[in-house]
C-alpha cells in the first residue's frame, strides 16, 4: 500500500481489523493456560472491554482525522464501515454464547442482519447512482454509539451492570431497526419499480 492508501487514518481503520484476532484470541484463550474461564477472570473482561473501547474510539477518530487532514480515500471509505460492522459482529457473536438467552440471540440476530441488508441495499443503490440517498443519516451514528457503548459495558461482564447493558442494547436495537427503515424508505422508490 503506496500514497492515499496508508495514510493515518486508513492505519487505524486497518487496527481496528487487526484487533479482532487479538479480541477472540483473548475471549477463548484457554483456562489451562492461565486465565480463568469466561465468567471468573475480571481482568480478561476488562482486557476484552479495553480493546473493544479502543476500536470504537479508533472508529470515530479515523473518520475525524480523515477530514481534518484532508486524507479521505477510497480505501477508507470502503474498509471504515467494513471494520465497524466485523468487530461489532465478532464482539456479538461472542456474547451470544457466553449469554445464550433469547434477548442476547434476537438482539445479535437483528443488529447483524440490518447490517447485512443495509450493506447490500448501499451496494445496489451505488450500481443505480443513487447512493447519496442511501448515505448515513444521524439515527445510524446513533445506533453505532449505541451498539458500541452497550457492547463495551456487556464484556465488562459485571452482574450489577447487567440491567444496563440490556437496556442499552435495546436502545441499541430500536435505533438499528429505526435507520433500517429509513434506509429502505428512502429507496422504496427505485424498489419498487418493474
């Protein structure tokens, strides 16, 4: 990677994939090995909500230090939302089987799934020409801020904070559905035609 491409913030969004390894690496090491299981080491969660902290901050300070520094690129553009929606799906994935309840598997299932219809929405309104209309609004930026904070405070693993989690989970699912209609109201037209 020469010129545009490595640049700064294109160096913390390629972090922040990086990180995901390390993150399951951490989440599964063996107990055998020295750390605890899931549920009895505090260090190993406050490690995993370290990291995950780490790479939500990463995602707001490459696309601020793109701006600032005039270094936007392509490749940013593309990898930013590409990470966010990685690390976001493997953090959740690893939730699920350390809760595996209900409201742990829907609220995964649901978050991940708009990402994925979102994705693919953007991805055919850009072959119309009509990405623009698919671009972020202010309730995604809310449901990232969400789905990041709810995620962190849930790796903490701490049960007087569990309440919170899911309450900020659900926040976090409500506004994930909320910008997926938006979304698909916004190219309901282009949907729709024969």
């Amino acid at each position: 990677m020469t010129g545009k491409i490595l640049n700064i913030p294109n160096i913390l969004t390629l972090s922040r994939v990086a990180l995901i390894p390390v993150f399951l690496l951490i989440a599964y090491w063996p107990p055998a090995i020295g750390i605890a299981g899931h549920t009895g080491s505090l260090t190993r969660h406050i490690v995993l909500a370290g990291l995950f902290a780490l790479a939500a901050i990463t995602d707001w300070l490459d696309g601020y230090l793109a701006r600032v520094m005039d270094q936007s690129s392509a490749f940013g553009r593309f990898l930013d939302p590409v990470a966010d929606k990685l690390m976001v799906a493997a953090a959740l994935v690893v939730l699920v089987q350390w809760q595996p309840n209900i409201y742990m598997a829907f609220a995964a299932i649901v978050i991940i799934s708009r990402e994925i219809t979102v994705s693919a929405l953007r991805e055919w309104m850009a072959e119309l020409g009509n990405r623009a209309s698919v671009a972020v609004s202010w309730v995604g930026k809310l449901k990232t801020t969400f789905q990041l904070i709810s995620i962190t405070v849930f790796l903490l693993n701490l049960d007087a904070l569990s309440i919170v989690s899911y309450v900020l989970l659900y926040i976090a699912v409500i506004l994930t559905l909320w910008s997926m209609m938006i979304y698909l109201r916004a190219a309901w037209p282009y949907l729709k035609e024969k």
